[in-house]
C-alpha cells in the first residue's frame, strides 16, 4: 500500500483525508517540517501531500520548509485554495508533481497521488539504467559501478587474451565463478569449453580420476575409459575452484602438470598435451596456508602469476541497489511474479546490513523477498535479514542477543556485535572453526578476522583450560 506523508496543521484535515484514502494509500502525518523530514528519511512516505495554506500563515519560514521538503527525493503534491493558485502554480515550476485544489476531489487526489508515486518508480528505474550504462557493458554478467568493481573490470579485459594462470581470491559468494566466466566469454577462447570445477566437493580418493581421467580397469569399479576435466576443457577454460582444499599429495600432481603442461590418464602411459587455460579460486589465505606447510610453495607461484580480488559486499555497499534490482528482475520472471522495484526503505536496509554471505545471500534475500511480497513493491518488512528458519517456519535469530551492551560510536558497536557473533559461535561449536564460520553463514577467512580482534579472555571465559591449547 502506497505510503503517503500529510504536511499540515489543519487538524480536522488529517483525519478525513484518512478515511477517504484508507482503501487506497495509508496516510501518515507530518504536522510540521522537522516531523515530515523524519518521515522522508526513514522511507516511511512515498509522495507527500504539502498544504501551502498551513505554511503560508508563518511566511516567510513556512515556505521555505515547503521548498526544502520539495527538494527531497519523495514526490510531492500541493494543497491550496484558490487565494494561493499562483504560489501553488510556482513550487509545481520548482520541483512538486503537481497541484489540487483545497478542499480537495477525493478522485481528483487519488489520481494525482497514484500518477506521484508511478513517475518516481519510473524514476527509479531509469537512474539503475543510466548506472548500468555508465558501468562498463562488456564484463559479462557482473554488474556494479563501484572503485572496486572498475579495478576488476579492469584486470579482467588484461588476462582475457593472455594465456596465463589466474587466481581469483575473495570471500565465499563474491562471485568468483562470474570473473572467471567473465576472463573466458571475454577472450578468444569464448566458443570453446568452459569446465568448472569444485575441489572441495570432491573426495580425495577420486579427485586424480577425475581431473585427469583414467582407463578401463584403471582402479576397481572402473566400467570404462573417461576423459577428465582436463582434457573436457579442450582448447577452452579449466576454472578450479576451492584450490586451498587439494591435499599435499594431489597438489604434487597438479605441479607436475602446471611444469610439463602435460599429464595421462590413470591407468596409461600416454601423455596428453594440455591445451585449456587454466583460473584458479580460493576463498584462503594461500600464503599462511604455505607458511604453515599446508600448501606447496612452487605450486603458489606457478598459480599466483595474475591474481585478482573479488571485493566481499561490504566492501562495494554503492553497488547494492543496481544488484538488488538486477536480482529482482530476474526472479520476477522465473517466479512469474510481476514485481515493479523495491522501496527505498528498504534499500537502505539492504545496503545498511553486513552480508556475511556477500552477493550469494543477497540473491537469497531478494528471492524470499519476492515470494512474501504483498504489493508490486519489495517493503523493508518483505526482508529477511540474519535470521534462519526452524523447521516450524518461525524466523528466530542466529544468536541470542539480549545480553549484548553497545557501547561508543555506531561503527564500534556494530563491530563490537559482529565480534561477539563470531566468538558465540566458536564457543558454541567447541572451538571448530569451520562448523562455526557454516553457523554464521560466513567464510572462515572472515570469522578468523573477526576472532583476531576479540580479548582472549573472550574466547576462554566458559573454559580456561582450551587458552593452553588454542
């Protein structure tokens, strides 16, 4: 329902034009600027309905506070009676979508505010289109305007046509996968294969089999001969991803390949040239991962000859909007559910919020959004931020936080939060990491972030005893 913001202090005004819209609009009342700017500012008000003739008697301050309420974002309307047509003809000139007659047509109204709220969407929608222009249109299906993004789009067009390896680094739902699609459709291997792997999905005990291939009887089980994704790219692109999960062991066999550019199948002495350009993606540190002995240092060069950052959300906030909206329209045509923008109350929600699962859960909110949306419109009630479902359905938060004191600037407290999360959650998980990262949605990389800022005494206070063996 249309949110509509009433400026005025005729108080036998409010209530009739409320019961006349009531059907239509919900009315919200702005007795004065201060009140009615709130409204504006929270996305509480859609079009605002300003009465020239409450503002006209305290000239003039009133007029002014009129002007400044025009320049807003929010669409608005002018009240006046006859006395006031020419002040009322010259704020329309200045900014306001239009004029109605006070007493007002209760048609007349409905009309001109539904024609205010339909020409701010169209506005809305043409500013995403004129950033998607401004953007650069030939980095495939990633979108965003931001610094960050353009330094991507512009390390992107400088691998396409090299035939060198590339590792693509970042948190886990940054779209890694989309920059090496990108790094491929781009580049004259476009018409060729495009092979994506996930390392961490498949077994130890299987994962040589199928990167590399194997002969009939090979191993037990083996029916027939296959081709590995290896030799599946072809002259295309091999994308590899997880590459932080390959054991030492296999991680020697890939080094083998990356040196001789060559590699048989299990089971065979033939050797196969490798012909695919090789993207690699880890959501880990390589480097600590090498001073710890957990990753082949010759292996992290050979890899590491172009790397690119894929930035985490929260990093690009500018960038939500225009992302939120190419999710919507989307979903709205795979949910067959037309849908027109999403209301700026709501942005600014979206675009206020961490997103510990980065562009990943922003698809997910927007789809849910979608689903339990009401109107035309996505509403900041439509959202469902850090919350998960229990098997009634009931949303309950990740974390209790009843116990949680704010304290200093807005920035700390959020940060504060945010480390109380992580610290909760390891706790709760016993000190895994790994299960406590899966129960807060997040990488390990960005819970260990948050971890190396908490006191020790946070992470202890429940059992002194692990601090020895932490």
């Amino acid at each position: 329902m249309t949110k509509i913001g009433l400026y005025s202090e005729d108080s036998a005004l409010f209530p009739l034009l409320s019961s006349a819209l009531s059907k239509e609009f919900q009315l919200r009342l702005g007795p004065n600027e201060q009140e009615m700017s709130k409204l504006v500012a929270t996305g509480d008000c859609d079009v605002m309905i300003l009465d020239l003739n409450s503002s006209h008697d305290s000239m003039p301050e009133g007029m002014a506070g009129i002007r400044r309420l025009i320049a807003s974002n929010v669409p608005s309307v002018i009240m006046a009676d006859d006395g006031l047509r020419a002040t009322a003809s010259e704020l329309v000139r200045a900014g306001a979508f239009g004029y109605c007659r006070r007493p007002p047509s209760i048609r007349e109204l409905k009309t001109l505010l539904s024609r205010a709220y339909e020409n701010s969407l169209l506005k809305q929608q043409l500013r995403t289109m004129q950033q998607q222009l401004e953007a650069p249109a030939s980095c495939d299906r990633m979108i965003g305007s931001s610094p960050q993004m353009r330094r991507v789009y512009e390390l992107v067009h400088r691998v396409t046509n090299l035939n060198a390896s590339v590792l693509v680094t970042g948190e886990s739902g940054t779209g890694k996968e989309l920059i090496a699609r990108a790094i491929h459709n781009l580049g004259a291997r476009s018409g060729r294969p495009f092979v994506a792997v996930s390392c961490g999905a498949i077994p130890e005990t299987l994962i040589e089999a199928e990167l590399f291939g194997h002969e009939k009887g090979a191993f037990t089980g083996t029916a027939g001969a296959r081709a590995g994704y290896f030799e599946q790219a072809a002259d295309g692109t091999l994308f590899l991803d997880e590459i932080g999960d390959l054991s030492l062991y296999t991680q020697v066999k890939l080094l083998r390949v990356l040196q001789q550019m060559e590699f048989n199948r299990l089971g065979s002495n033939r050797l196969i040239r490798l012909r695919a350009r090789l993207i690699f993606a880890t959501n880990r540190d390589l480097a600590k991962m090498v001073a710890e002995g957990k990753f082949r240092q010759d292996l992290f060069y050979r890899i590491n000859v172009m790397r690119i950052g894929s930035p985490s959300l929260q990093e690009h906030p500018e960038d939500i909007p225009l992302i939120a909206r190419h999710f919507l329209g989307h979903y709205t045509q795979v949910f067959q559910k037309p849908m027109q923008d999403i209301e700026p109350d709501a942005l600014a929600v979206l675009q206020h919020y961490s997103w510990p699962g980065n562009v990943r859960e922003l698809e997910n909110v927007i789809q849910r959004s979608i689903i339990v949306a009401s109107g035309p419109t996505v509403r900041r009630e439509d959202l469902t931020l850090n919350t998960e479902e229990d098997e009634g359905g009931e949303s309950s938060s990740i974390i209790d936080i009843a116990d949680y004191q704010p304290a200093g600037s807005f920035e700390q407290m959020l940060c504060g939060y945010k480390i109380k999360l992580a610290v909760s959650a390891v706790r709760e998980n016993s000190g895994n990491k790994t299960l406590a990262a899966r129960s807060l949605g997040i990488s390990r990389a960005y819970l260990h972030r948050l971890i190396r800022l908490a006191e020790p005494d946070q992470l202890f206070e429940h059992d002194p005893r692990q601090r020895e063996t932490a």
